[in-house]
C-alpha cells in the first residue's frame, strides 16, 4: 500500500542500502562531534571528535544495544510487493527486509517531512519473532484507511519473518488487535554515510540524499563561500533530498547532522547527477538519550 510512486527530491533519505565504500579519492575531512553551534558547525576536531563520539569505524549497528521501550505498541502488518520506485528514491534492500510506514510517522514524524526515509526500525510480530527493517515507503493513510500511525505496509518477506504462517490471520496482523510493536534502531550498515546525489543536479541546484547511515538523518548543512555554514532546503513529502541552490561549483563542503544532532563534516566533496560519494565517518550505533 504504497503512494503512486514520486520523485523525492528535497530530503535527506538515510538510506540503509546504499552503497557501502570505505572512503575515496577526493575526500579531504570528516571529523564528528556531539552536537554543536552551528556558528561553528559544531564541528570540533579530529581529535576532539575521536574522544567524544562512540564509534566512527563503519562497524554494523546493533539494534538490541539501543534499550527502550517499543514506541508503536499494538500496531497492524498488512504486505505490499515492490514496484519500479519506492517514494524514498532508495534502492530497495537486496534482502527484501522493507517496511512503508503510515502518513503520520513517514511526513509527521520528529524528523519531519520524508524523515523515516532510511531509517530502520526492529519490528516484534504478534508471537515474538523479530526482524530489523529498512523504511523505503509510504503508506498513505489517504488512500489505505488501515495505514493509521503506527501501521507498517511490510514486504512478503518482512512480513514472514514475523508472522507465523500458521497465524490465524488472513494475511495480515488486524491494528490494535496483537502484540506487534516496533521502535526505530540503528541499521546494520558497514562503512561510512554516503551522499547520493540526484539525477538533474547540477552547481546550481544540487539535491542531496544521505545513504547507507545508521540514524535518522535531522539536517544537512553547506560551506558557503563566505565561511559559515548554511541550512540546506529540508526533505517533502514528494521529494527525499535535501536542496541547496545557486552553489556554483562541482565541488562542495557539508555537514550532516544525525537525530541526536551529533555532526559530521565531510569537506570538497566532488558531485555529479546520479552519483554516489563516500563520506568519511560513521554515526556511533545509538541516539543519544532525550
């Protein structure tokens, strides 16, 4: 249950499948901090960062290592197969392990519009059995009236892992009516984040996608040429980039700020439509305590 499939194109997808690169050629700088002043790009660095962060050496996240409570309790499971393009803009994960969550967490989310785009989240079926799950899609509440909060439209795959097949069910786990439950986690991603540029960009319009990162992605912030850091255009519902325009340069300095609003930074980093570009760091493997 999916929206007509859109070209995402102003939000930072975090996306679990991208590529996973250990670093390239042309990158000069990636350092990491916890949080920050954003006069500053709360960047501090490189040793300041490596005492302050937990882990940036691209080892997979844990998802039971993040103790707490389920955050969607009781929640319904329905299936959906795959078509050409998910409303992310994200490669489908080559395991199949996918979820399309409801209207309500995919734009109204603590991330804001196509902010679960990328995240993972350990999904507990009806009788206990867990799987960890990458959010590619959404499921419109507009048009599926079972897609209310909390509601996952799952992968046959995603959906085998948790449910029986022996569950008196019909096919799907009826809202309100069963133990599921999820909570975000971190993704089980090696390597570090990597920046997927969209096809159309260009120095002048340049829409950037976080892939391949443990957390949520909260903002991304550019280098301008006056030497202070700038907010880049946030994520739509239609579109999953974040957006800088009138750069000028194929060449360019971000920062990527995580759910936690820990920092990385990664400098001159060369972009062309439909490209990938390795970062340098990795978010540690769980959000900071609220």
């Amino acid at each position: 249950m999916r929206l007509p499939a859109v070209v995402p194109l102003a939000v930072i997808a975090l996306a679990t499948s991208g590529a996973c690169s250990e670093g390239g050629p042309n990158e000069q700088n990636a350092t990491m901090a916890e949080g920050g002043d954003p006069s500053s790009g709360g960047i501090g660095s490189s040793d300041e960062a490596a005492s302050s962060t937990q882990s940036t050496d691209g080892s997979e996240g844990d998802a039971s290592a993040c103790a707490q409570p389920p955050q969607f309790p009781k929640v319904g499971l329905t299936q959906y197969v795959q078509t050409t393009a998910n409303n992310c803009d994200l490669p489908w994960p080559a395991n199949n392990l996918y979820a399309a969550a409801s209207s309500s967490e995919y734009d109204m989310g603590s991330l804001g519009p196509s902010g679960a785009c990328g995240r993972c989240l350990q999904l507990t079926g009806p009788t206990g059995l867990t799987a960890t799950l990458a959010v590619v899609d959404q499921c419109p509440t507009a048009s599926n009236p079972k897609c209310v909060n909390g509601h996952l439209d799952l992968s046959p795959e995603a959906y085998a892992a948790v449910v029986p097949t022996n569950y008196p069910s019909g096919g799907e786990v009826v809202n309100g009516e069963s133990n599921a439950s999820w909570k975000y986690a971190p993704c089980p991603v090696s390597g570090p984040i990597v920046y997927h540029f969209k096809d159309g960009t260009n120095p002048y319009w340049i829409a950037v996608q976080v892939r391949n990162s443990r957390l949520g992605i909260k903002a991304i912030r550019y280098l301008t040429a006056s030497g202070g850091w700038a907010d880049a255009g946030p994520p739509t519902d239609s579109l999953a980039y974040f957006v800088i325009t009138g750069w000028g340069s194929n060449a360019i300095s971000l920062q990527v700020v995580d759910e936690s609003g820990r920092t990385l930074q990664d400098d001159n980093l060369p972009f062309a439509a439909n490209g990938d570009v390795p970062g340098h760091a990795q978010f540690p493997s769980c959000p900071l305590a609220p």
